[in-house]
C-alpha cells in the first residue's frame, strides 16, 4: 500500500498515513482493515512462532474474489497495479526491499532498526 500511496496510485494506498518506523513506513490504520477481511474470510491470520508479529494470508475465499475482481476490472484499473507490486515485493528478500524503499525514501528509514551494510 504504501509504494502504491508513493508512486502516485489513485488505490487505497492512498487512504494510509505512513509514519518511519522500525522497519520502514508503517500506517496503524492497515491493521483495521486486515481485521475486517479476516472476519469476512477473505484472509487469514498466521501468528510467527516467537514473533510478537503475524503474517497475512489470502484465504481461497480471498483469493477467488481476488481473481473475479482483477478479470472484471480494465487493466489499467488499481487491481492491476496492485497486482504489479505485489509481485515486485514478493520477488525481494524482506533486506532486499527495505533496502529499496531506504533508497527511494530515506525519509522512512529514519526510525529503523534495521541495519543496512556498510
């Protein structure tokens, strides 16, 4: 959400406020809203064992509504360029991409705790 907000997408990336935080740029309101897919069944919560962290996952449910949604919409529509970073992210090492974001935000490092190589 937030690389859409900072290249200008008109999706709701642009509905977050995005503050430096430990690992980049973070928005509390994102977690209201993975609340309320989780309770329609559209994405599940998988807790890390000896993190105080959880991943989000799409259910089959959410996946299903996530592929009628994207064959319904013209491709230039926000469904596909959400899509586009979605996969841009998900091809990066968790280092690879903070480092990525630093570089063309370092506004967002400010607050890390993540140590880049010198």
């Amino acid at each position: 959400m937030f690389l859409d907000a900072m290249t200008g997408g008109d999706g709701a990336g642009e509905a977050y406020a995005f503050v430096p935080y430990n690992y980049g740029p973070m928005s509390v309101q994102i977690y209201s809203d993975l609340e309320d897919l989780v309770s329609e069944g559209l994405v599940e919560e998988a807790p890390v064992q000896g993190q105080s962290w959880s991943r989000y996952l799409a259910t089959q449910e959410g996946m299903q509504a996530g592929k009628e949604l994207m064959s319904r919409q013209p491709s230039d529509h926000a469904a596909q360029r959400l899509y586009r970073i979605k996969k841009e992210v998900a091809s990066k090492t968790f280092k690879a991409l903070l480092e990525d974001v630093y570089d063309r935000y370092p506004e967002y490092a400010a607050n890390s705790v993540f140590r880049r190589d010198a």
